[in-house]
C-alpha cells in the first residue's frame, strides 16, 4: 500500500470523503451479522465506513498502514480501536473476528493473496465484502476522454475479478458472489466516478485531492488541459454526448462477497 500517499492526502481527505449511506447499508446487507459481532474493516482509512458500520450495531477493528489516516480515525471514533499494521501482516489471533471489510483498497495491495489469506485467518473464513472497481469497469469511465493516461494507469493498478478469484480461493474461501454498482446521483463519498453524474465535480481542486489517481497518477499537464476541455463541454453541453458514448453495461464499481 501507498503509504506516504495517503499520509499525505489524509490531512485533507474527509472534506470529500466521507461514508456514503446507500454504500454502508450495502456493506451492512452482505456482511449479514448480528448486532455486537466483530467486524474487521481492513484498509480503514479515516474510519468513516467503519464508523458508519458501528453505528449499525457492530463491533468495528479498524486497521491500516498509514498513520495519519488513523490519527484522524481516533479523533472521530475514539471508541474504536484503530490498529496500525500491514494488512498483509495482521497482528490478530485467528479467528478473532466474525467477518471482514474493504472499501476501495484492493489496489494499493501489493500482495494480495497474503492479504486475502490473512483475512481468511482472522475471521476463520466469515463474510469477507470488498467494494473496488474491476480494469474494464475504470476504462469504461468517461473520464478517459480527459485524462486517458490517468484513466489507463488507474485501471492497470487494479486486479482484475479473475486474480480477486483466484487469490480468495487460495486463502480457502468458496464462495464468492458479484453485485454490480452503479454511481448514483446522490453519492456522497466523492471517489474517482462519483462525479459520473456530476461532472463539475472535478473541476473542484479539493474533490480532486481526495481521490488517489489524481493525486498520485495524474500528470500535471494533462490534468490542466483536461479540466480546461471538461470546463468547456460543459458549458457547451458537449460533456452529454461524451457520457452517452461511454455508456456500460458492466458496472462502475462491485460488491465481492466471500465466504
């Protein structure tokens, strides 16, 4: 994981990045478990989606790599235990927790299989739910029309549904579903797509902050000339036909469940 990226996006994240409802009741739903059960939200961040899974009635272990991020994870939900450690590496007892969560982080693991494997561990193979946009999903975004080099790099950085599979497989999980998700109107976490319906969004430099391809896959260059040509279609209306031809069918995003 890229932890000085996100030590130094974290003093800024949460002014566009915060737990989505529609997203944490999704979470909720197919972790399917009962109120006080010990969830794991691997790669927490600031702890929004853990803190929103609290307030449903869980019992949350927030855990990532990045120090900042956790500093302001405690600040937030001082009555959460925020762990710092590699995820590849966890530093639990197996079967400590009920189940497991991953919101947006498939990316920045190196070493996903020992990953998967550890979160196998510590949940005896529970309920594991990952949300994460697959390679052809992020090619798919109409973005590419104004960022391509950040859009191709981006989607190269994530492992494709066969590779999730096969690494969940190998940890011993055997049963696996896929939920695709579409960016509503109304997203409220301000992501990569979350401005698929919105497209002024990007033209706002903190929302571009809080998203990681900009901040650490984007070229300067390239984002100047892109957000001049958004900037422009917009006004014109251009910016619609742009959306229409990269219209899909697979999704933007997905829900794996394992188990």
């Amino acid at each position: 994981m890229n932890e000085k990226l996100y030590d130094r996006i974290g003093r800024s994240y949460d002014a566009t990045r915060r737990a989505d409802p529609f997203l944490a009741d999704q979470f909720f739903r197919h972790l399917n478990l009962k109120a006080g059960e010990a969830l794991l939200d691997v790669a927490c961040g600031t702890g929004n989606y853990a803190l929103a899974l609290a307030k449903r009635g869980l019992k949350v272990t927030g855990v990532d790599i990045a120090v900042t991020m956790l500093r302001e994870a405690r600040r937030k939900g001082p009555s959460i235990e925020w762990i710092e450690a590699d995820a590849a590496r966890l530093p639990f007892d197996k079967g400590q927790f009920r189940a497991a969560s991953c919101m947006l982080a498939l990316h920045h693991f190196s070493r996903l299989d020992d990953v998967m494997s550890e979160v196998h561990r510590v949940t005896r193979g529970g309920p594991f739910v990952i949300f994460s946009s697959l390679p052809e999903q992020t090619e798919a975004y109409w973005l590419r029309e104004y960022f391509p080099s950040m859009i191709t790099s981006s989607a190269q950085c994530l492992p494709s549904k066969e590779r999730i599979y096969a690494a969940l497989n190998k940890a011993g999980y055997e049963e696996i579903h896929y939920f695709p998700y579409l960016v509503r109107d109304d997203l409220q976490d301000f992501f990569l797509y979350a401005g698929k319906e919105r497209p002024r969004l990007y033209l706002d430099a903190e929302v571009r902050a809080g998203i990681s391809s900009f901040s650490a896959l984007a070229h300067a260059d390239e984002v100047e000339a892109g957000l001049q040509r958004l900037e422009q279609d917009i006004a014109s209306g251009a910016i619609n036909a742009v959306r229409r031809s990269c219209a899909s069918e697979a999704g933007d995003y997905v829900f794996i469940v394992a188990r």
